[in-house]
C-alpha cells in the first residue's frame, strides 16, 4: 500500500465514524492488503481522531481466541487504541445511534498501575505492573460493510472497536488467578453465553505482555492507568434497543450496560 492510500483509507473510515455510513472492504479492490497495511492506516485514522481532541486511555487486544485467529486467517492478536469518547461506567445507556452494527462481548479489563515498555516483557513483569482487574464489555462495531472484514480491514477499523464498558471495583492481582476466572452473560436475564479467562491467550495477563512488546517496537508505553481489554470469552452478540447486558465475573463482580435507540 502505497503512503498516499494509508490516508486517503484512514480519511474514508473517519468519515464512515461520523456518518455511520459503512464503507466496502478495503481488501475488496486490493487483496493483497495485510496486518501491517492496516496498522499503517491506524495510525493514520488515531492521529485524525486525536486532533478532535480525543485522546488514547488505552488498548483492546481482539483475536486472542486460536478459533478467531484460524477464521480471520491469522496466527496472532491484533490490537487498537481505546479513546476517552467511548468510555462507559458499570450501569449506563449505550445509545445504539453511535454504531453501525455493534454487538457485546464481556472480558476481563486491567488497569495499569506501572508504565509498561517493551520489548522484553515478561508475563511475570506484566503482571506486577497490573494495578488490578475490573469486569468490562467491549462494544464491537464495523465501519465496514456487513462484517466482511480481513485482518488488514479490522486493524485499519482500530480494531473494530466501539466502545468500552466497565465496573468501579478493581480487584488485586494478588491470589487471583485470572486464566480460571468465570463468567456468564446474560441478556434480559436470560442466559447467553459463558466463559472464562483462559479463553483469552491461554492467560489474560500474557495478552498485555504481548501487548507491551509489540507497542514496545514502535516506541510506545503502556502507561499507568491504561485501561486493557484482553479479548472476549465469547462470541460476540448484537445489541437491539431495549436490551440489558449483564456479565458476572467470578471475583470480580458484575458490569451492567443498557441498551438505548
């Protein structure tokens, strides 16, 4: 992908964000496209949407699940920036305008408590650097049309992120073992799906590792307070106006979030 692409795509899904009009997939004219061409457009994409003045107060690791990874075609995670705008505290409204095609998945958050540079990071050193573990929600959605999104796709999409929803309670790493932590899913009181932590990389606390040492080659820091998503535990499920998502978590709690129009 030449340079002049990576901002003419980057520029085409800010506009799809604004508008919520979805776009066709990039790989659609241009197959060849892959990983690193959607990070290219990423950056390009993060830098427009900070010079609105939003600002990057985390990250989300998606594909940690090795059945994710074989369906989009790919043999590691990918990852994205959280912004500060799509921030929701345990309990809110989501007002589903502000999608295209968003659908729920629970995970398990962390907080940085350390500023966490890779390369070089170990699971254990991502682990001391953990302040502790908060029930959360991503809200996935697509600037892309239908869903039909390849890997080059998803990262340029920041990594089909929407939104993020997450629980006041922190929970120490101390005697908590996060790969066996539980959780159910629950919408309108009725069972969905469950999970638990191993599902995501084997050991949540090994995707903020991984995390650490691929930012960590760009020269960029995980940094105190950064929020983590480390993958769903789940597969995803969309979102109607009405409904009401709960996801309870073994020690750590429960994260609510209401569906609005």
């Amino acid at each position: 992908m030449s340079l002049t692409n990576a901002p003419a795509r980057a520029r085409a899904l800010y506009d799809a964000r604004r508008t919520r009009t979805p776009i066709a997939p990039f790989t659609d004219t241009d197959p060849t496209l892959g990983m690193a061409d959607g990070y290219a457009v990423q950056r390009e994409l993060t830098d427009l949407l900070l010079a609105d003045g939003d600002r990057i107060a985390g990250y989300k690791v998606g594909l940690t699940s090795e059945p994710m990874q074989k369906l989009i075609g790919v043999d590691s995670p990918d990852y994205g920036p959280v912004l500060a705008s799509t921030l929701y505290r345990d309990g809110a409204e989501i007002p589903l305008s502000r999608f295209i095609a968003p659908r729920v998945e629970a995970e398990i958050v962390f907080v940085l408590g350390e500023r966490l540079a890779g390369p070089g990071v170990t699971v254990a050193r991502a682990r001391t650097a953990i302040a502790g573990a908060v029930a959360g929600m991503e809200i996935i959605d697509s600037r892309i049309a239908d869903w039909r999104v390849k890997i080059a796709d998803t990262v340029a999409d920041l990594a089909s992120n929407g939104a993020m929803a997450f629980a006041s309670r922190l929970i120490p790493l101390a005697d908590l073992d996060v790969r066996l932590l539980g959780m159910t899913l629950t919408r309108n009181g009725e069972l969905v799906d469950t999970g638990a932590g191993a599902a995501a990389l084997g050991d949540p606390v090994a995707v903020v590792a991984w995390l650490a040492n691929v930012l960590g080659e760009n020269g960029v820091a995980l940094e105190p307070g950064h929020l983590i998503m480390t993958g769903a535990l789940h597969a995803a499920v969309p979102m109607t106006p009405g409904d009401v998502f709960r996801a309870e978590f073994d020690r750590l709690g429960a994260v609510t979030v209401r569906v609005g129009t």
